[in-house]
C-alpha cells in the first residue's frame, strides 16, 4: 500500500484517538492524556497509539488501567470513522520521551546554575 495513504490514516487516527479520549470516554480514570503518535503497518491491519501520560505515579497508573479498558470501544469509534474495509488492531505504547525531556531539562537548568554560582 502507498505510504502517503498509510501516513495519512496514521495522522486520522491519532486525531481520532485524541478527540476519543478527551470527548467521548466516560470513564473516571481516564485523566491527562496526550496522544502522540500513531504507527501503522503497511496494510494497516494493525496500528500503534503512543500515549504521554501526566500527573501522579497513581494517576498514571489509574488512566493506564482505563485507556486498556476502553481500547475495544477505541477501536469501535475509529473503525467507524475511517469506512475502511478493516479497522486496524489497536494497541497502546507509553511515549516516555516527554518525561525524557523534562528530565533532560531540569539536569540543563542544573548546570546553568552550577556555572553562574562560581
């Protein structure tokens, strides 16, 4: 399959799946999560949601459990949207490189005022 059409029913499922999560998903646990990216395979059998997820260790655990939960109904909704023959298999992967950045951020603020105190 073309990878312009399979880039652009990535880029609608990561729309989809954010617009999901934050307006349609009723459950409680469920808190701030961002959806950050979305890989499909070639035949778009089978998609990859990147999720960012904030708050506590607790919160993060709790909105984790939820979005598991709900990822039948994910995949209900998309497969709706799309019209596509098949609606591909969803699965959730947790994209720690905001935390990665943050860290890295904090441990650049670090030096700078290491440096400035001499």
């Amino acid at each position: 399959m073309g990878q312009l059409r399979v880039e652009k029913v990535q880029e609608f499922i990561k729309q989809e799946a954010s617009k999901i999560i934050l307006n349609e998903l009723k459950d409680p646990r469920v808190g701030f999560v961002t959806v950050t990216q979305v890989e499909a395979t070639g035949d778009l059998r089978h998609a990859k949601i990147y999720v960012s997820l904030m708050g506590s260790d607790e919160q993060k655990a709790q909105t984790w459990e939820g979005l598991q939960k709900a990822l039948g109904f994910l995949r209900s909704e998309i497969g709706k949207r799309l019209r596509m023959r098949f609606s591909p298999e969803l699965t959730l992967h947790l994209d720690e490189s905001l935390d990665y950045s943050d860290k890295i951020q904090k441990l650049l603020l670090k030096i700078k005022e290491d440096e400035d105190n001499r």
